[in-house]
C-alpha cells in the first residue's frame, strides 16, 4: 500500500471511531468536554498500542492531522445531534463496524510493513480494531463489545485470515485489503443483524 493511501485510510478509520465515540458519549449522557475526550480515545486508543508495541513513533503524534481528523469529526456529530439531525438507533453499530475493518487492515499493513511475521500481523491488526472501542465501552461502563458473544474480535481475526489467504495466494494487493474489509465488515454487520456468534464457552444446560 502506499503511503499516500496508507494515510488517507487512517483517517478514515480514525474518523468513524471519533463518530462512534461521540455518539456513545450521548447515549451515556457525558457532556461538555468528556464528549470530545471519549471520541479521542476511542478514535487513536487502539493506534496507539499498535505503534507502543512495535516501536514505532505513536501515528497522532507524528502526524497531528489525526487529531483534527478526531476533533472536526467529533464536533460535527455534536452539532448534528444538537440541532435537527437525528441519527437512527442503529448508526453506532455501523461506523464502528466500518472502524474496525478499516483499523484492522491498517494494523495488519503496519506491522508487515515493519517486518513482523503474517500471525503478529494479523494479531496486531486485531488489536488496533478493537482496543479503542474497548476503552471507551469500560469508561462508559458498558460490558466492551469483544467480550459479549457476537462476533467482534473474531471478525477482525477473520479479516485477516482473509488477508493472508489472499496474499499467499498472489492474489493482486488490492483485492488482499478488498477481502479483509468486507469480511471483517460483513461478519460484523451479521452479528448485529442476524445475531450471529461463536458459542466457545457454554453452561451446561445453557
């Protein structure tokens, strides 16, 4: 992937988390900053472990357009919110859908980049997409997303499996971020619609 679409898809992923995050923050009521604040850790949380772990610079502090990515994408969900735009019940769901596949093919992409074997890559692609959302789901008190039994890391992790099968399969470039995208996206979106889930662990009886 080159740099130059490597960023823009960043940001992206960056602005569908800073939206999920916002709009988290009106359903659990926070107010006045903690709006913002909540955005930006759901928007650069998971990122920023992704660089931690590889030794890399952290992506927001390198490049501050990050940051007003996750502010104007946060302010303007506010005033949308706050004036006559109503977002549907369901909008949550879906951008952070959209965030997690994005995260995840970025994270995936980053470590390979730098050099890590395709099971790390494919790890720490799952950490980038679910770890911002897990913060905030905590400081929400929400039970987090990748703990309750639809598909959430799992969907990540398929994406990636996806990822390598194609890579390995020589497959053109594109069509690797392509299948990882949609299967991570589509899975995702098949939970919360069809309420699909692994079952690993079950009460007897249950």
């Amino acid at each position: 992937m080159s740099d130059e679409w490597f960023h823009v898809l960043n940001l992206i992923g960056v602005a569908f988390f800073s939206v999920s995050g916002t709009l988290m923050a009106f359903e659990k009521d926070v107010d006045g900053f903690g709006v913002v604040v909540l955005a930006s850790i759901t928007a650069v949380g998971g990122g920023t472990l992704r660089d931690v772990l590889l030794d890399q610079p952290v992506f927001w502090i390198a490049q501050a357009d990050y940051l007003y990515i996750t502010y104007a994408a946060s302010i303007v969900t506010i005033i949308l919110q706050r004036t006559s735009w109503e977002f549907p019940s369901y909008t949550l769901n879906v951008v952070d859908a959209f965030g997690l596949g994005l995260f995840n093919i970025i994270g995936i992409e980053k470590s390979l980049i730098n050099e890590t074997g395709m099971v790390i890559a494919i790890t720490l692609g799952t950490t980038t997409g679910i770890f911002g959302g897990l913060i905030r789901d905590v400081i929400c008190r929400e039970i987090p997303m990748v703990m309750r039994g639809d598909l959430y890391a799992t969907a990540c992790l398929s994406g990636g499996l996806m990822y390598a099968g194609l890579f390995y399969l020589s497959v053109p470039y594109i069509f690797c971020i392509l299948g990882s995208l949609a299967t991570t996206i589509f899975l995702r979106m098949g939970a919360l619609h069809w309420n699909w889930e692994v079952p690993i662990f079950k009460r007897p009886g249950g």
